[in-house]
C-alpha cells in the first residue's frame, strides 16, 4: 500500500522508487524521474558500457588486449555519477548521513585524517635505494547499517634499474596528514619494522575519531 502509482490510461500499475533523487522527486502520476540508488553500478549497464570506447574488429585485431584509444577512464568507476568525487580524497573529509541509520535521522562523522604511505627498500646488485611514496585514497565506501566506512589508497611505483624484486622490501604505514616524508635512516627503520606493531599516532586519531562520531550520534 503506498509504493505504487496509477497511469490515468488504466495501463499496469507502476512502483514509485524506494530512492530518489533530491532535485528530480517524484511529484505526479506517470513523472519520469531519474534513477537513483546506492549500489555499485555494473560494467555492462548503459552507464559504464558506453564509456568503454569502441571495441570493434580494428581494435580486436589491431589494440587489444590494450584499451581503445576513445575508452574512457570513467568506465573504471563502480559508483553512481552523483556520487562520484572530483581528484582524491584527503582523509579528513566531513560524512553526513541522512535518513540511513535506523536510530538517528542525522548521521555525522568525519574521516581520520590519515594518509597511507609505502616504505620501499630497493635492494639488488646494482640498486639500494631508500623511498617513501605517498598513496592516493580514491575509493570510500560506506556501510551505514554496521556504521563502518572502508577507505582505497592506490599508488604506482617504478622499480630502478638493477633492483631485485624477492630482495626488495616494503611496508606500508598510516601516518597523520601533513607529516613529513621521513629521511634515510626513517625509510630503513620503517621498512624494517615488524608488521604487527601499528602505528600509535594512527590508532590515537581513529579511536578519537570514532569516539567523536558516537557522541555526535548520541547527542541526535
């Protein structure tokens, strides 16, 4: 009762959507809004098929297993368009949920305001170097039922000439925003760190953090 809406012209019974866009709601009977949802979007639906560039038999047999040259980047994307962020994220971004948790009309939140950083130690016969590469975060995804939010650092790196991959090692850390690329001697201790020992200043900013958005939660 309540989810469906009645053409005029006694043609089947359509169901209005559980989600809707707020500059496009639904406001009048046989109204085309434009979809909407929360959910990855799939590569062979129309909105991520068409940015995948023409594959036909000149790219077949003249490019692939390469991309097409008018593929467009975009296709890589799961997320709906209105959801989809310009650059990278920061990690300290402010999150507000509306109308997504059970108890608390207004969710509020913000990220941690950390940074993934890769420790490298190129090792071979003719390459020791010592690196420090700061990740890029460009994926947040949201669990709002288990108040859970799951962050997606990326990073490429170019392996030296004359570097050895089994010898090489890496770690890879958190470390507040804005810290400073370590010297030498930091990449060596880091990179030679034991894995399971986290880093302090990283778990002191999550705990607060998470502690901040329970009492924002609480006071709603």
């Amino acid at each position: 009762v309540g989810i469906g809406t009645a053409p005029k012209d006694r043609s089947p019974v359509g169901r209005l959507p559980n989600i809707e866009q707020p500059d496009d709601l639904v406001t009048r009977p046989g109204q085309s809004a434009r979809p909407a949802g929360l959910a990855p979007i799939g590569q062979i639906w129309p909105l991520r098929a068409r940015k995948l560039g023409t594959r036909d038999e000149a790219w077949l047999y003249g490019r692939h297993p390469y991309p097409p040259e008018d593929m467009d980047p975009g296709a890589y994307n799961a997320a709906p368009e209105d959801q989809q962020a310009d650059g990278y994220l920061a990690g300290d971004e402010a999150i507000t949920l509306y109308h997504l948790d059970p108890d608390h009309p207004c969710f509020e939140t913000r990220l941690p305001g950390m940074r993934a950083r890769l420790y490298v130690h190129w090792a071979g016969a003719s390459a020791d170097q010592l690196a420090a590469h700061d990740l890029v975060c460009d994926t947040l995804w949201i669990d709002a039922a288990a108040r859970e939010a799951v962050l997606v650092w990326r990073g490429v790196l170019t392996m030296p000439d004359g570097a050895d991959w089994d010898r090489s090692k890496a770690r890879l850390g958190l470390v507040p925003l804005g810290a400073a690329l370590p010297d030498a001697d930091g990449i060596r201790a880091a990179v030679a760190g034991p894995p399971e020992a986290p880093n302090p200043d990283a778990i002191a900013a999550m705990e607060a953090t998470r502690k901040a958005a329970m009492a924002t939660v609480a006071a709603g």
